[in-house]
C-alpha cells in the first residue's frame, strides 16, 4: 500500500490549519482510491509568532498521521519546502499551501495520473489571476517573459507549488541542496515527465498573503540570478533611477533649447550624459554584485533551515 506524503508549510496560519485537516481528510474519505492509502500531513512552522504551531502540535496529539517540524525562526517557504520533502517518507511527495488555495478537490485526480506510471510529477498552474492586483498580475506576467528569455530553465507561468511527486523525483530535488532555493526552477531543472492540471485562481480562505509586493520583487530578483544582500539590490535600483532620471532631464534638456535656445551651451547635456554613464555602471555593478553575493551565501554553506522542535523520528 502506498504512503503519500502531504507537505504543507506555514506562516501564521493559525485560522487555516483546521479547515485544511478538515478538506484533505474529507476529500480522502470520500475517494475509495484514496482511502486505501496511507497518509502523512507534515506541517512545517515556519516560524510563526501566533498560534500555528500550537494548533499543529494538538491535533498531532490526537492524529499519528500529522507530524509537524517547526523552525527556530522564518527561513521562508523555500526553506520549509526543503524541510518538509527532507522528512517526507512517502513514496508520492505532494505539496500545498496551507491557505487553500490550492484545492484538495484535485488530489485524487493527481493521485490517479501519478499512479498511472506515466508521469513523475502532476503539478497544477492557474489559469487565471482573479482577485490578484492589476499591477501585481502585470509585473508577474513580465517576470515569467523575462525568465524564460534568458534562462534555460523554462518556468510555466501561473505555476503552483501544488503537485505530487514521485519519491525518485523529490530525492533529485533534495539533492539540489543550494542555499539559495527557487523551488520553481528546480522542479524544472531536475527534468522529469510533468502533467499540468489547470484550475481557476482561488482567493486565500483567511489570513492575509505573506507576500508584500517587495518581497515577490526581490523572490523574483533571486529566481532570475540564481537560479541577500540589500545594499547590493539598492546599487541595482539606484542605477535604474539615476539613468531614468538622465534621460528625463535629456528630453527635458532637448525641449527647452527648442524653445528658448541655450543659454550656456553644453553644460546640461555633459551632466546629463555623465548621469546616464553613471547610472549604467552602478546598474552593471548592482548586478555584478548579485551574482557575487549569491556565491558569497553559497560558499557560506549554512543550513537551508533550523528545527527547533519536531515529532518525526
Ligand atoms: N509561507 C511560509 N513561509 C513564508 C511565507 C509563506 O511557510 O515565509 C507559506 C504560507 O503559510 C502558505 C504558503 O507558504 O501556506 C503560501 O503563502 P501565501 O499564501 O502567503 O502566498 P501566495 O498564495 O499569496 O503566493
Ligand atoms: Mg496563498
């Protein structure tokens, strides 16, 4: 019989773990494939200061299926995502979020075509961005262009973390053991034969969206060059700005002496090309510096992730 694994991490999720129990189980029971099955709900607490971990540990108490690893602080999803497939020991991986968003309804669809040998990994992507900011969709949208351009890696836009993996698969990602993850670009990386599934966009059951608009920037940054360092980002930012600034006061310089011709002929236009040549060379450098620090952080070998607290033996 198999045992399949359901990876699940957390973030202050104290008003979701419930109702999530509550839908996989349900779902289970009302499959008969599914039923037959062992199962696993790994919790990870990734760090969470309200009572996320507490409700975890109370229903571990009562359900031997719910295991649970909480970290000694946020290491972030990638983080616990490693965590979670680590101590996973199904012979099918799946991953969700703990937020339902990604329908428990999908998994014994998922089950079945994993089940059928035919694929390594049945992931979901979502067909649309409903209920998403309009800007947030934009900037997302041209994310996945611009990934796709320069990198080999090809990344499926609107892409979930939600999918089922063999355990053959999840060991190659596992052996991918950079510090620097982008779960997103590994999943492709390691290859395999993936199905997609597709579904429309669900909005967060309760809670607010860990991620600020700021924090999907940067993982977007990280998920283009590697494939952290702040100060290196704001070298980056401030040659974007210093160069637009330049060829604002350029037009700005061209209008005027149309209009009223120049009064010191040659000063605005020095400057304004010494502005843009600046901005250009920290821009470069701003992007130098990425590259640098990842291989700084990487050659640190730190640990992906702390446990402070665990009932997985
Ligand atoms: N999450 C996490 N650590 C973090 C941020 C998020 O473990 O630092 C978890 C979060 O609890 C949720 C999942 O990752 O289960 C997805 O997070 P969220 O719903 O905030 O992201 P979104 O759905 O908006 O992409
Ligand atoms: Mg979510």
């Amino acid at each position: 019989m198999d045992l399949l694994s359901i990876v699940i991490p957390c973030l202050n999720e104290e008003k979701n773990i419930f109702s999530i129990c509550k839908e996989i189980s349900k779902v289970i029971k009302g499959n008969v494939e599914l039923s037959n099955l062992n199962f696993e709900l790994i919790f990870i607490d990734d760090g969470s200061d309200d009572k996320t971990l507490e409700i975890i540990k109370k229903l571990s108490k009562d359900c031997e299926e719910i295991k649970f690893i909480s970290f000694s602080r946020n290491f972030g999803k990638e983080a616990a995502i490693y965590a979670g497939l680590k101590n996973s020991s199904g012979d099918f991986i799946i991953l969700m979020d703990a937020d339902l968003q990604d329908p428990p309804v999908l998994l014994p669809q998922m089950y079945s075509f994993i089940k059928s040998g035919l694929y390594d990994c049945v992931a979901t992507r979502r067909t649309s961005r409903k209920g998403e900011p309009v800007i947030r969709s934009f900037f997302t949208e041209s994310f996945y262009k611009i990934i796709n351009v320069i990198s080999k890696t090809k990344i499926v836009n609107g892409a979930r973390d939600f999918r089922i993996m063999t355990r053959q698969m999840v060991n190659s990602i596992l052996e991918v053991s950079e510090y620097n993850r982008f779960s997103k670009g590994i999943f492709s990386w390691v290859g395999f034969k993936t199905k997609w599934l597709e579904y429309e966009n669900i909005e967060r059951q309760q809670g607010q969206t860990n991620w600020s608009f700021w924090k999907l920037s940067i993982y977007a940054l990280d998920g283009i060059i590697s494939f952290s360092t702040a100060p290196l980002y704001l070298s980056t930012i401030t040659g974007i700005i210093f160069s637009l600034l330049a060829v604002i006061s350029m037009i700005i310089i061209i209008i005027r002496t149309l209009i009223f011709g120049d009064a010191v002929s040659g000063w605005s236009s020095t400057i304004s090309v010494i502005l843009l040549l600046g901005g250009i060379q920290l821009f470069s450098i701003g992007i130098l510096g990425q590259y640098l620090s990842k291989t700084y952080l990487e050659t640190k070998n730190r640990p992906i992730y702390i446990c402070k607290e665990t009932n997985i033996r």
